[in-house]
C-alpha cells in the first residue's frame, strides 16, 4: 500500500472516528432548553431543566422531552456537579409521549453559570434504561412560572 493511500484511509477512519455520536436516536436532536421554579420536598424551592427537540416555551413542553429535577434555590445550581439517580439530589425522567415516562440509571448535570436573565448554562450526561443515553450542552432560558407550593 502506497503512503499516499495510507495516509487516506487514516484520514477517512480518524473523521469517521471523530463523528461517532453515542447519543441514542431516541435522544438525538434534543438542542432546545428552558428551566423553571418547581415545588420541592416540604414545599421548598427546586428547578427544573428540560431539555427537547423542539423549543420549549411552557413548563409542560410536548413530548418528547427531558426534565431534570434539583430540589433547590436557581442561585445554588451554579459551580456544581449534580449526580442524577435514585437516590440523589438530581433527578431526569424522558417523557416520551404525553402519557409515559422513564426515570434515569444514572448520569450528571454540570451548571456552569447562571446569566442575568436566570438562563441555566451548563452540560449533562443521562443514561436511561430504554431510552438511551443523552449528552449535551445547554443553555436554558428562564420560563415565568407562577407556581404555588404547599
């Protein structure tokens, strides 16, 4: 084999590498975001990031989505990895259609800042366990939601 020829066929395999999405086709396309106030345990604050494939524009966004629960203030979000399961802080549930939800295995959310107008900037990693694996970045704007807990 010529060098030349070599040197394409590295080249074809290093983009085809480079191009490989683990993102299940379920999860694909999911670039939208919005974030919310949400009623936490003993009526406490808590937010909520969705995340779809189409913008979200209400707290209760058309399916399919993703929703993160964090049982606390937006302002506490920040600088901070949230470890998502069953047993801790964080949780994500894909709602795949109006009716049928899926809680995550396991996974992270990353909030790496929260901007003037509240938008939730930051990155997350979900596994569910039919669903599929979901990895992005997010910039979720702040939705007005008149939410009375208790």
């Amino acid at each position: 084999m010529s060098v030349t020829r070599l040197f394409r066929f590295s080249l074809v395999a290093v983009v085809a590498m480079g191009c490989n999405d683990s993102t299940s086709p379920s999860l694909r396309g999911f670039v939208y975001s919005a974030a919310s106030a949400q009623c936490g345990p003993a009526d406490g604050p808590a937010v909520a990031v969705y995340l779809a494939p189409n913008p979200v524009g209400t707290v209760a966004p058309s399916a399919p989505y993703v929703r993160v629960y964090v049982a606390v203030q937006p302002s506490e979000l920040t600088a901070h990895v949230w470890p998502i399961g069953s047993k801790t802080e964080a949780g994500a549930w894909f709602y795949s259609d109006g009716s049928t939800s899926e809680l995550a295995e396991s996974g992270y959310m990353i909030v790496n800042s929260i901007d003037s107008d509240n938008t939730i900037n930051g990155s997350l990693e979900i596994f569910f366990p039919d669903a599929g694996h979901i990895k992005s970045e997010f910039h979720a704007k702040w939705l007005a939601n008149n939410i009375l807990c208790g």
